[in-house]
C-alpha cells in the first residue's frame, strides 16, 4: 500500500485554473491520481481537464467525494485555502508554495495538529507514489528517478529528491512512497510523524532521508529508532556538511544556530542507532544494498 496516497485516493485541486494549477492537473491525471474536482473562487461552472470547477472546497464536497486536496495557491493565500479545507473535513492536504509567511505556517501545523490532519508543505515538491498517484509537481516521467520499488523516501529538498532517488534506483531499487516534507523552518507535518506509517507498510522494506543542517528532524528520527518504534533500516543523504555556522544554506530551515541542527550531530545519532548517512548521493544505493 502507498502511506499517504494511491490510484484510488479522491483528490481536490485547489486554484485548478491557474496556470501552475491547470498544467500540472494534467500531469497528476497522467501520472494515475484520481483529480475528481477543481476549486476557483468566482470560476464555477467550468471545467479543467474534464473536472468540474467549484467556487469553495464546501461546495465541492457537498457535491463529490473527496479524501485529499492539492493546493496550488499563492503563498499569502495558503492558510486560508488549507483551512478551508480543513474546514471542509479533509484530512490529506499538500500546499507546494514557496515562502508562506511564518506566523501563517505555524498556525497551519496547530490546525493540522488539532484536526488529526496531515499537511505536507509548505515549499515541497509533494507527494508521489510511482506507478500509482502523484500529487505536486514531480517529473514522473522520469523512470530511471520515479520507479516503483519498495524504498520510502522522506525529503526536505526537491533538487536532492531527483539525485538521491536517482540512485536508489541504479542501485536496483525503486520507491514506495515519496513524501517531500518541504524546507520551511515550520513544515505542516515532521519527518517523525512519518516514520509509523512506512514501519506500517507491508510494500516498504526501508527508508531514506534526504535532510539538511538546521532543526532536529533528522535526530528525532534517530530517537524514534532507538526506542523501538521504527525497525526498518535508514539511509540518510543530508545536505549542507561544509556549511558555516548562522548562515542559511538554500532553505528558510537551512541554518545552524545556537550550536544547533549541524550535519555532524545529525551524522551521530543516525549512526548511532544503526543507520547509515551517505557522504555523497551516490553511496545511498550501496548502502542500502549492504543493510537489505
């Protein structure tokens, strides 16, 4: 089973007439995800690729079947879109933009917290299981990157996705489920979070994790091991080895502070709990050939 969603998943595009919305529609229905309906304020009434349009998430539940909703919404607009959603009583729900405003983003995961929700994002490329469902905007097309196989992927960084995942697959494997987690410092949902629902799935055998410096989601993952809650082997690809302390490396939660959140620290506890952290993207494969 894919861990978050699969050909049969019913899923809402949020600002589906857009043009990031609208083209990208097109390539989620290509790539096998179940688009049943789109929502536009002010749009109702027409259709993008063959789905009706909405004015509001409620007036597309109350006439179809959803269980997840894609955000393509500006970032100013996300939390009003994603809670409208929520709102709405959906539990799944993947917002791609780049930059919401701090205070928006944590008031995005108390909601999502306090629903029972999952929010992936901010600043993600998404959500892929390969051969099934897709939605963001990730080039599935690409085999030799998006295989299916039986690798969880867990990432905080889009370009890394498409090189680390690259490699998994040379080394003979494919992917499962690929949940981008996004780079903002306040992410909808943690890597933690994720890790019992790949120990859960039957079609996962491991799990990378592409992380970078900054937070302390890569050393919970490593204290979830330790404790027994996760058994599965780990592989880690993490970014930003040579970086200087206080400077901000690429993403929003990029950075080492208050001598916290360096790759060294996140080499260590990995390691110490029997996991495996990759020097470069091209030892992912062999050391997933060494643990499986």
């Amino acid at each position: 089973m894919s861990i978050f969603i699969d050909e049969t998943t019913k899923v809402l595009v949020q600002g589906i007439t857009g043009k990031e919305g609208s083209f990208w529609t097109n390539h989620m229905i290509g790539c096998g995800t179940n688009v049943v309906a789109g929502v536009t304020p002010g749009k109702e009434g027409q259709q993008v690729e063959g789905r009706e349009v909405f004015h509001s998430v409620r007036r597309a539940v109350d006439k179809v079947d959803v269980e997840a909703s894609m955000l393509f919404v500006p970032p100013r607009f996300t939390k009003d879109a994603v809670f409208e959603a929520l709102d709405a009583g959906i539990k799944k729900i993947v917002t791609v933009a780049d930059g919401i405003p701090l205070h928006d983003a944590v008031q995005i995961r108390k909601a999502a917290v306090s629903e029972g929700a999952m929010v992936i994002g901010g600043n993600t490329s998404g959500v892929i299981s390969p051969g099934k469902a897709m939605m963001g905007f990730f080039p599935y097309w690409i085999e030799r990157v998006y295989k299916p196989g039986r690798i969880g992927v867990m990432t905080r960084s889009g370009s890394l996705t498409n090189e680390v995942t690259a490699m998994v697959v040379k080394a003979g494997f494919g992917v499962s489920s690929l949940i981008g987690i996004g780079g903002d410092p306040v992410p909808g949902t943690r890597f933690a979070e994720m890790l019992p629902l790949y120990e859960a799935d039957g079609e996962t055998d491991a799990v990378v994790i592409i992380g970078e410096l900054g937070g302390s989601m890569e050393e919970e993952c490593a204290e979830m091991k330790r404790q027994g809650l996760f058994t599965k082997p780990l592989v880690a690809f993490l970014g930003g080895r040579t970086a200087p302390e206080g400077k901000r490396m690429g993403h929003a939660g990029a950075i080492v502070s208050g001598g916290k959140g360096s790759v060294v620290d996140k080499i260590k506890a990995i390691e110490s709990v029997g996991g495996k952290v990759a020097e470069r993207p091209r030892f992912v494969g062999d050391y997933l050939k060494e643990l499986l």
